[in-house]
C-alpha cells in the first residue's frame, strides 16, 4: 500500500472515530510532505468541515470557505456578485470559479481545496455538472454541498437537475417553484423559497425634473414561434388565461385529469410539464406585448431596453422607443431617470421580480403585477401601483399611468413610500431572513 493510501486510510479512521483534532494535526502533517493531494483527500478534508462546522440551511455564523460560480451571463453574474459582496461581509473566504476558463479556475481550485469547502453557489445550474476526467460529478465526488440560485421555473432546467450531485439545495424565485422542485426531482435534496431582492441605495431625488422618461420598461421580449401547438398547449394557454393567479403546473394537472388519457402520476406529469414548458413562456411573451401595446396605442412614450422586441412590430409606434439590452448597473441608473418603471413578471405567482425592489430603491414609482408573496409587502398606491393581467386588453393600465403622471405630488408620496419598503427587501436583507 502506498504513503497517500495509507494516510487516506488512517484520516478517514480518524474522522469516523470523532478525533477532529487528530485529523487536523495529520493535515497539517501531511502538509509539510509537498506529497500531491488527490481527489479523495479532498473529499476528507470536506468531511472533516462537515463534522466540525457543517454549512447547511438555515446558515450558521462562522467561518466557512465559500466558492461562487460565475456564468458569463450579464444577469446572473450581477446575482452572484450580491452573494459574494453579502458572504464578503460575513467574513467568509471565497474563491470565484469559472467554467469560462477551465484549466486556469481548476488549478487555483485544487489549491483552494487544500484548506477545504464548505459549500458551493451556482446560478442556473451553470457550472453545476462540472465533471472530473473519469465522468464523475466533481463537486459530489469531493462532497461540498451545492447550492443551487434559479431564477426561471425549474422545469426549464430538467437536463440539469435529473442530473444533479447529491446534497444539492435549490433556492427559487418563486416559492411553488420549490414545491415543484421537491415533488419531481429526485436527487435535489432540499428547496427552499428565497426571492430575489433589490439593490442597497442611498435616498434619491424625488422630483420630475431628473426624471426625462415617463415611462421605463427594462426586459426582453421572448417567444418560441417554433413551438407546435397542440391540444394540450391551447389547453394550457386558455385555462392560465381564466386562472392568472395560478401556476403553469395547475394548468398541467388540470389537463391531465380532464382532458388527457394519459396517467396523472408524477412521472407522467412531470414529462407533460417538461414537454410543454414553452407553453408558458409564450403566454408571458403574449402578455407582456400587449401591456406595451396597450401604451403605445394610448400614446404614452414608454422606453423599452430589452432584445426581442423588433419582432413584435410594436417599433411602428412613434412612442415604443426601444433601445439595446443593458447591464444591471446601466438598469439602475436609468430607473433613477425615470418616474414610473412598468414592470411584469415571468409567470411567477408565489414570487418577486429584482425590478421591482430595485424601481423603487432608486426612487421611481413601480407599476407591476402582483403576488401572493408581494400582497403582503406591496399596497396599490401606498408604495406602489398595481395592475392584473386581466387589464393586459382593456386600457385601464394606459389610464392608470394617465393619472399617476396627473400629479407630482401623489406620485412623490407614492414614490417615497417605495422607497422606504425596498430598503427592507435588498437582496443582502433577503438573504439574511431567508437563508439564516
């Protein structure tokens, strides 16, 4: 038997045996050898944290080692940076780790490793099937747990998540998110409801004089014209259509109890969601032109950034003014030159969009649809306005802003009010109740 396979051998008796500090002293021994770590030493080491400082939901104070997965998508990368900035303040050790450049991030992880993970951020699942030479999972194989951000339903991501290393945590937008997730993905070991929160921000100027835009819409326009229609998907569509208040897999479940032969077992279901999921994302997309359309026909200049939007021929409209894409940082400030943010959320029913928290930090009067999780923190024209997707059609949203720009002085009560509920939802805040 070679020197590392008998050193392995002997720190894995010790840690079953509970001599922590036995353990620690053969580390540190080991150490002073310069003799290579393999990928079960790696995975010790992370038993040995396990034992003596585990790192789970609820989190505890301490002093963890911390990796975060960057992604290279604008969004999700701004996400990840609010989990490392609020991690920096607990006074952890990260490493940011990305898939972007391979051989690079694995050589100063593996040197990270030598002092041991605690746990594992990722963000949409980008990086979260990372694997070894011989097929493995990576972060299973070395026994971190994983923790996983979504900001979409998970039924978009079943690739991933049928796949996922064990001990992995999910953490959703949208609290019937995390109920799904629990119900059809086997290996998720936990899911846990945290929404989206909005940026820390000083008191803005509540005036119009600052404030060019009237009206400021930030978010793509998404639709699958590739999709074929079928009985299930025109279902769908009407019955989310009568029940906006419900989430896509109640629609699901009602087709396949009413109208469909095949079984309503959770596999069945679970194949029926996954293969009509666009289905929702077609009638957010349809919802969302429609709210833009309805203002453009009333002749309210609204300025959209977003891509996708040249192909709903909404740009005929003198008053759709439509710009390029921007970064979360350029969002901000463009919120801070607005007086009202129009904004919609994804088929989200037990959730919260970042927009919204962030509309009101930076003191522009938010216009939004609703939730069973945001009826408890916002109040239509307290410290927001609220419209239902059933007003997509009717002009009564066009009208709505009509009246709130009739009056400086009702939209800076309004305005202020937001201000002050959105310092209480950033996402630091969140995380701090939600995580701990």
């Amino acid at each position: 038997m070679d020197f590392i396979t008998q050193f392995e051998n002997t720190l894995e008796q010790t840690i079953s045996q509970g001599a922590y500090a036995d353990s620690r002293q053969l580390l540190q021994t080991f150490a002073t050898t310069q003799m290579p770590y393999t990928i079960r030493l790696y995975s010790l080491i992370n038993d040995l944290r396990a034992c003596t400082q585990p790192f789970s939901v609820p989190f505890s104070d301490g002093h963890f080692r911390i990796l975060i997965c960057k992604t290279g998508n604008f969004i999700l990368d701004y996400i990840a940076g609010q989990f490392h900035s609020y991690f920096s303040k607990k006074g952890y050790t990260l490493f940011v780790f990305d898939p972007a450049d391979l051989e690079g991030s694995s050589k100063e992880l593996f040197q990270f490793l030598q002092g041991g993970l605690d746990g594992a951020f990722f963000f949409n699942n980008v990086g979260l099937l990372q694997k070894l030479a011989d097929g493995r999972n990576l972060w299973e194989t070395i026994h971190v747990p994983c923790f996983d951000f979504l900001v979409d339903h998970p039924m978009y991501y079943a690739d991933s998540l049928d796949d996922a290393p064990r001990r992995t945590t999910l953490l959703c937008a949208d609290k019937t998110h995390a109920a799904y997730a629990l119900r059809f993905y086997s290996k998720i070991d936990r899911a846990i409801f945290f929404p989206t929160g909005g940026e820390i921000a000083q008191i803005p100027e509540f005036t119009w004089q600052n404030r060019p835009m009237d009206v400021l819409f930030i978010g793509s326009y998404k639709e699958h014209t590739d999709v074929i229609s079928d009985e299930a998907d025109m279902f769908l569509t009407q019955y989310l259509q009568n029940h906006t208040d419900e989430p896509f897999e109640n629609a699901l479940e009602a087709f396949a109890n009413e109208v469909s032969t095949t079984s309503a077992s959770d596999d069945a279901l679970k194949a029926l969601v996954e293969a009509h999921r666009f289905s929702e994302t077609n009638l957010t997309a349809r919802y969302r032109k429609d709210i833009l359309k309805q203002l453009a026909e009333n002749h309210i200049t609204v300025h959209v950034y977003g891509s996708g939007w040249e192909k709903t021929g909404l740009s005929k409209y003198p008053n759709f003014v439509l710009h390029a894409p921007v970064s979360f940082r350029d969002g901000l400030a463009l919120m801070s030159q607005a007086k009202i943010v129009l904004n919609h959320m994804a088929w989200f029913k037990h959730g919260s969009s970042e927009r919204i928290f962030n509309a009101m930090s930076q003191g522009a009067l938010c216009l939004t649809d609703s939730s069973a999780f945001l009826e408890n923190i916002l109040t239509d024209d307290k410290n927001c306005a609220l419209y239902s997707l059933d007003e997509s059609k009717t002009g009564s949203i066009a009208e709505r802003i009509k009246k709130l720009l009739s009056s400086e002085e009702s939209w800076q009560k309004i305005a202020r009010s937001g201000y002050e509920t959105s310092q209480e939802h950033t996402w630091h805040s969140h995380m701090s109740r939600y995580l701990y």
